[in-house]
C-alpha cells in the first residue's frame, strides 16, 4: 500500500510539466516584481538594464529572440517604452504576448496615474501625453502591481496559483514594515528638484516637496533660459537635485552648484539580478538622498 502510494507520487513528480514560465521583463524592476512574485516558477529574461533609458531605445535582434518564446511580456507600460516594444514584439510573431493576450501585462495599467497631460501636451513633444509611466518609483503601487502580476501568472499557470499570491503578500509586507521608517527619514526633507517627472512618484508617496524638473516638458530638453527660470525661482530656498544615471549631468550640476545645493544621480531601476529586496534596496537609496539634506 505504501509502496504504491509512493510509485504514484514518484510517477505524478516525473509526469509534472515543466513549471517555471518564460517571462520577460522589459525594466530591472518589473524583472525585480517577477521575482518576488514568482521566484523560482520564472524563467526570466530581462530586456534593459538600469544604466539604458526605457523612453529611447531601439528593438534589438537579442529582444525579439527572447519574445519568441515567452509565455508572459511584463511591461512598465503607458507608453514608456512605445519607442521599441511594439515593434519588436511585432517581430517576434508570438501569439501569446500580443497585447490584449494574458501574455501581455502592463503594470501602469494596473493603477491610477499622476500627471495626465492636455492633449496640447503632445505637440509640444510631452513624451507622456497618457500620464506618467514612472509607477515604479512608488513602492506602494508596486504592492499593487504585485498582487495584478500574482493573479496574471495565477491565469497562466493555475497549478502553482498559491506560491504566486503568496509571493505578492510577501512583497506587500516588506514595503509595508518599510513604509513607516521612509517616511520618517524624510519627515522634514525640504525638496527635490528631478531631471524629468519620474521619481515624483516617490516624492508624493512620502510627502516631500517636489521643487521642479530640469526639463520644461517631459522629454524636451531645458534651454538656457528655462534654467535661469528654474534658478530664479528657487534662489533663497534650500533643497537638492536628484537625476537619473543615464540622464545629462551637467544641467543638474550647474543648477545645484548655483543654487548651492547638493545633487546626486541615482538609478531608476535596481540592478539586472535584483528581486524584491533588491527593489527596496533601490527605494532606500533615493530615501537616503531625498534626506541628506535636511
Ligand atoms: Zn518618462
């Protein structure tokens, strides 16, 4: 009886298909979100690290080799990454992950966006006329994301339903126990001038003042008069400028070193290799610059 019992379970183990799906992540964070979520049960490929700029790149043969035979796309989406994703999902010719497939997941569509422009925006070259796609930077969206991307993996692979939804309340736990401690750190921040509208996110999240951005529009670089504007209107106040890694250095620069303030570049996205702490570990830096000036 027991030894049937066991050549049954040996057999159901041997007979098991092959578990991990083959997901591709277009950013460092939504490949971080997969790895909380899923672990194990993905395959992972990652698209683009963090030192590339989602809004500029082109479709390589590498990404379209990948796509081919991904069961799930995992995307920032509102348009981020317009420049190249469709296209080289397009060439990939995989049914799954077309959009509007279960294969294909946008974590900006999961949750409300801030900054929706005016249809004006767009002619002015506003490169995010749907909204700001930059839902990564907030710690707390992502906690939603996590648990859209446990139901999305739970729809594709049913058998392993509850380590995903498992993953997703881990994840929420982690920035929950976090979240007090941020917002403490930053309690009497006095605020932030950005490059581009991106970490505003965190900036609202945490309740520290956003000053304003490099750029006038998103996506349209500063001319010398918008930085006398920007110089002008923040002469006498104290704060910092924070700037993406891969971002122009010397705008920032100059207006920190006029205005005497501190600046600092930092990553949008953790490392190719990072999972959900790693994520964190991402967040905890930006808190960490957002407070060295108080
Ligand atoms: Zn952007």
């Amino acid at each position: 009886m027991f030894r049937r019992l066991f050549l049954t379970l040996l057999l159901l183990s041997a007979t098991a298909p092959a578990l991990a799906l083959n997901v591709v992540a277009t950013s460092t964070s939504m490949g971080a979100l997969v790895r909380a979520v899923a672990g194990e049960h993905a395959d992972l490929t990652v698209l683009v690290g963090p030192d590339q700029d989602l809004h500029s790149l082109d479709a390589k043969p590498t990404m379209i080799r990948a796509l081919r035979s991904a069961d799930l796309v995992v995307a920032v989406g509102a348009e981020l990454e317009i420049g190249w994703l469709p296209l080289a999902i397009q060439s990939a010719a995989n049914r799954a992950i077309q959009p509007g497939q279960p294969g294909y997941f946008e974590a900006a569509a999961q949750v409300s966006l801030i900054d929706h422009g005016a249809p004006a925006d767009r002619a002015q070259g506003d490169v995010h006329p749907l909204g700001n796609p930059h839902v990564n930077m907030d710690p707390v969206r992502m906690v939603a994301v996590a648990h859209a991307l446990a139901e999305r993996f739970a729809l594709l692979d049913a058998a392993n339903a509850a380590r995903y939804r498992r993953g997703a309340e881990r994840f929420a736990e982690q920035v929950d126990r976090r979240l007090p401690q941020w917002q403490q750190q930053v309690a009497d921040a006095p605020g932030v001038v950005l490059y581009h509208r991106d970490a505003n996110y965190l900036l609202a999240r945490l309740d520290v003042p956003f000053l304003g951005t490099i750029e006038p529009i998103p996506g349209v670089p500063p001319s010398g008069r918008d930085l006398r504007e920007l110089r002008n209107a923040l002469e006498g106040q104290r704060g910092i400028v924070l700037f993406a890694t891969f971002e122009s250095p010397r705008p920032p620069q100059r207006l920190a070193e006029n205005l005497g303030w501190p600046f600092e570049a930092i990553p949008l996205d953790p490392p190719l290799d990072a999972d959900g702490e790693g994520y964190l570990a991402l967040i905890d830096r930006w808190v960490n610059a957002i407070s060295a000036t108080r």
